[in-house]
C-alpha cells in the first residue's frame, strides 16, 4: 500500500515563503505526473502546479512567477517552493501523485496560512 506524506505548511505573513513536500512510501512500482492542488474555505479544489516524470512543468496562472515545484525521483518525493506568498494563497494544500496502473492517490492535506 501506498501512502502520501505531507509537510512544511504553516503561518506566514504576506511576501513571505514557504516550501512543502510529498513523500511517497509503500509498495510503489512506478510513479508519473505529481502535482499540488489547493482548496481553500468555501472554494473547490484548483490545481496548483504539476510536473512530470521528466521535468515538464505546469501552473495556475496565479501562482506563476511565485511558486517552483520539483521532484526528486529517487526518493518519491514532490516539492512546492512558495515564495512571495499572498493573503489569497491561503488553503489546505493537497499533493497529487499518478501511479502508473493504479491510479491516483491524494495527500491528507496541509494548511498554509498567509496573514496580511
């Protein structure tokens, strides 16, 4: 069984940053896309960023320019540097991993607080 571990969110004041990770555990065969979503109160859940087993990048447009994920393959981890934070990028944050012929499996969530 495959389990998603995450962490570093927490309190920030605005322009501040903070970076988060996702460890993957468990019986894991392959790993493809990883990504970050968000859900913050009374909003649906919005992706934030994904990557690919390359490299290849994507982002919402509102966190382009602020926000770098990475990964590092060999330890099944995802990475989500947030920097230049903002009131509005205050959610739960979720990481995302596709494992290949399984499925999709999703992160318990971690809050990020950005105070103005």
């Amino acid at each position: 069984q495959v389990q998603l571990v995450e962490s570093g969110g927490g309190l920030v004041q605005a322009g501040g940053s903070l970076r988060l990770s996702c460890a993957a555990s468990g019986s894991i065969f392959r790993i493809g896309v990883m990504g970050w979503y968000r859900q913050a109160p009374g909003k649906q859940r919005e992706l934030v960023a994904t990557i690919t087993g390359v490299g290849s990048t994507n982002y919402a447009d509102s966190v382009k320019g602020r926000f770098t994920i990475s990964r590092n393959n060999a330890k099944n981890t995802v990475y989500l540097q947030m920097n230049s934070l903002k009131p509005e990028d205050t959610a739960v944050y979720y990481c995302n991993v596709a494992l290949i012929g399984t499925g999709y499996l999703w992160g318990q969530g971690t809050q990020v607080t950005v105070s103005s």
